[in-house]
C-alpha cells in the first residue's frame, strides 16, 4: 500500500503552478452529455475524481479521450442513461449526471451517492429541484429514478446554498421548458464556471454569480470547448503550508478567489503579495491565532477548514474554529493530535491551543482535504512522518508530493509493501 513519508521541517521556497479545479470540471465534464458532438476541456487536472468520472461518462455512452491535460468528449453517442453503485459510490459528484441526463432522455437511474467517509450531505435539494421541475422521483433498490416527458420551467427556493443541487438544477432547467429561477442559489466560482459553459453551449442564464439565477430553456445545446479555472482549495493548501515553512510563490491563480482565506493569512501575520494572477504569501516569526467559521461562498471554504486547523495548531494563542457548511468534519483531529497537537471537539466546534511544535507520527487520511492537513502537519512537524490511506489525497490533488518537493519538501511516495 502507498504511503506518503515526510521528514519535516525544511524550508520551502520557489513557485508552483496551480492545477485546474476538481470542483469546477467535474460538472462542465456532465454538461458536455447534454449536446450532441465533441466538446474540449482543458486544464483538466489527472486526479482519481476526474478519472472516475471519465469511466463513468464512457459507462453512458459517450467517447472520452483524454491527454496532457485536455479532455475531449463526444456526447453524440451518449445512450445509456444509468449511474451504478460501483462508480457513485466511489465519487458523489458523479451524481451530477443527474440532470443533464434527465433533461436530454426525459429519464435517468442513478445511484445514491457515496464518496468521503465524513457526514451525511443529502441529496433531497437536488430530487427536489427537479421534482419542481415535473420530473417523477423514485426509489428502487438504492437507486433513483427520474422520469418526466419534458420538464417545465419553475421557481425553486434552495433552504440552504447547495453547489452540487444548484448545478444539477442550472444543467436540467437549461432544456426544460419556460422560465426556472433558483434564489438562494450557491454562488462558488465553480458554479459560476458552469454556468458560463452552459451559456457557451447555447443555454441562456442571467444572474451568474449572484444567489438569484434566471435559466430560460431552450431547445437544445451545442458543444462547447473551455478552460478550467484555478483549484483555489489547491492553492488555499499550499498557501497554509507557506504560512508555516517560507516565502512560495502561486502561479495560475485566481486571487479573488481566495479572500476569505488571504484575510485570515493576513490576520495570522503572513505577508501576502498579490499579482494579476500570482499570489506570494511569506510566513511571520510567530504565527497569530485567529478565530474562524466557515461559511458558503463568499465565506471561508469548508475545503480549507482542516487545514486551517493545522495551521492554527502552530499558532501562538488559542483559536475557535466552526465549520457551519457540515458539523462533523473533523475526522482530521484525532490524527493532528497524534503530532502533539493540542484539539478538542465540541458538536461543529474545534478549540485549538497552539503548541510550540509538532512531532511526526504516522496518520491515516480520512477524506481529501484531511489528507492535505496532515501532509501540511507533517511537512512542518519534527522528524519523520508517514501518512497512509493516500488515495485519499489523490481525489484531489494533482502531483501535491511533486508539487512540494520543487519548493524543497522532503517528501515522497512509497509502496510500503515492497
């Protein structure tokens, strides 16, 4: 079994680019099923998630080629509108086949989802949606099925911002017939990428960018070629481990993406330089503890709270951190913990007493982005550390061991059973 192994403390300095967005291509990879003909992506980062979904897109029919980073799919063959277990319960933003599917055959079966072992993140906002939307749900033997002839257009009030139900719903109601308008609407630079490219593909959507989308349906979409946008929650990880280990340099960034998380870093000490798409972050002698919550886009990612918690337990103080988008993503606690990390957990709260330093130890990954936290940990931790479970990490972040060592890491990738 792979492992990644650290020995910490080394100076990081120099530059890396940024990989496209997981949480960006994935949905544009969904929308391309809609049209007939071949559409190109590019920057596609090559990650288990992107590699999962092009089996999965294959599984219904379309003809994917995929090199160097640039996607081709050709969704004129597209002919099976089925989602199984073995694929959704791998990824759950495979469940984004959802509506595109259903608006292009007027039926789809697709798999309750699966994906990181951490709390339950319904999918009633999306069967909801396009119930308003005239589609009939049903559920069979772990799976869904929706049927409507032709959806019709309707007012649909999201209780809470979901990205994932926002894209299904934007992709199912570009086809449907009549005028659907989504408030409360999830406003992430992802979701505003999608909406873009389904505009590209000829759908007509007002108010990107805002909680209040307007979609007139129309009657078909045509391929569409794009760039994917920067992996800001990428970037936001590397610069937490900047914060603690020396001056880098981001390129193919997005800074605007990333505020909430540069105030904080400001906040914490860190002096942070900003270019047009270039973000250089040098740590402070002593890093500041500073309070956070987590919140929907504008706000502080959730993607980046377990990091955020690694850097905090470096801090000089102690810091209050809530994650208010899902209460119970901390499974990286108990393993930063095991570096001599002072946490304790309370419902959706973390109390971090910062401590003078971390020890390497060996830890597990739980889900993506406490992977990332305990490379971070590990990276600035006293002595070796091992980090087992990376497939974890590999859902979401492209080449991150090689990444880091270019800026001077001592890290490296080993099959542990040779």
């Amino acid at each position: 079994m792979d492992k990644i192994l650290i020995e910490g403390q080394k100076k990081l300095s120099g530059s890396i680019e940024i990989s496209g967005a997981k949480n960006a291509v994935l949905p544009i990879m969904t929308a391309t099923l809609m049209a007939n003909g071949i559409s190109k992506i590019s920057r596609v980062p090559n990650l288990r998630d992107t590699r999962t979904m092009i089996k999965l897109m294959e599984i219904v029919g379309a003809k994917c080629q995929f090199k160097n980073g640039s996607l081709e799919i050709d969704g004129s063959s597209v002919n099976n509108p089925e989602a199984p277990y073995e694929l959704v319960k791998t990824m759950r933003a495979s469940f984004y086949v959802l509506g595109p599917l259903l608006a292009r055959f007027g039926y789809v079966k697709v798999s309750l989802p699966g994906g990181c072992a951490w709390g339950p993140r319904p999918v009633d906002f999306h069967l909801k949606g396009l119930e308003k939307l005239g589609a009939k749900i049903t559920l069979e033997s772990g799976y869904i099925l929706a049927e409507a002839k032709k959806l019709k257009g309707a007012v649909i009030n999201f209780e809470f911002p979901s990205v994932g139900a926002t894209g299904n719903i934007v992709m199912a109601a570009s086809l449907a017939d009549g005028q659907t308008i989504i408030e409360n609407a999830a406003r992430e630079p992802e979701i505003v990428q999608l909406c873009q490219y389904l505009n590209m593909m000829g759908a007509n959507i007002s108010g990107i960018g805002t909680s209040h989308l307007i979609i007139e349906g129309v009657r078909n979409l045509k391929p569409a070629n794009i760039d994917v946008i920067p992996d800001r929650i990428e970037a936001g990880t590397f610069l937490v481990a900047g914060a603690l280990l020396g001056e880098i340099t981001l390129k193919k960034v997005i800074p605007s993406h990333l505020d909430s998380l540069l105030l904080k870093l400001k906040e914490s000490g860190c002096n942070i330089s900003l270019g047009e798409d270039s973000i250089t972050i040098s740590p402070p002698e002593t890093i500041k503890a500073v309070d956070m919550k987590t919140s929907v886009y504008p706000g502080f990612a959730t993607d980046l709270q377990a990091q955020w918690v690694a850097l905090m337990s470096l801090a000089k103080g102690s810091s209050i951190i809530t994650d208010t988008v899902y209460h119970d993503r901390f499974s990286h606690v108990p393993e930063l913990n095991r570096f001599g990390a002072n946490i304790k957990i309370d419902k959706n709260t973390a109390f971090v007493r910062g401590v003078k330093e971390l020890v390497g130890a060996p830890v597990m990954s739980t889900d993506i982005r406490a992977s990332a936290s305990l490379i971070v940990a590990g990276l600035a931790a006293k002595g070796e550390t091992s980090v087992s479970r990376i497939y974890h990490i590999d859902r979401g972040y492209e080449l991150i061991e090689e990444k880091f060592r270019s800026l001077g890491a001592n890290i490296v990738r080993k099959n542990t059973n040779i």
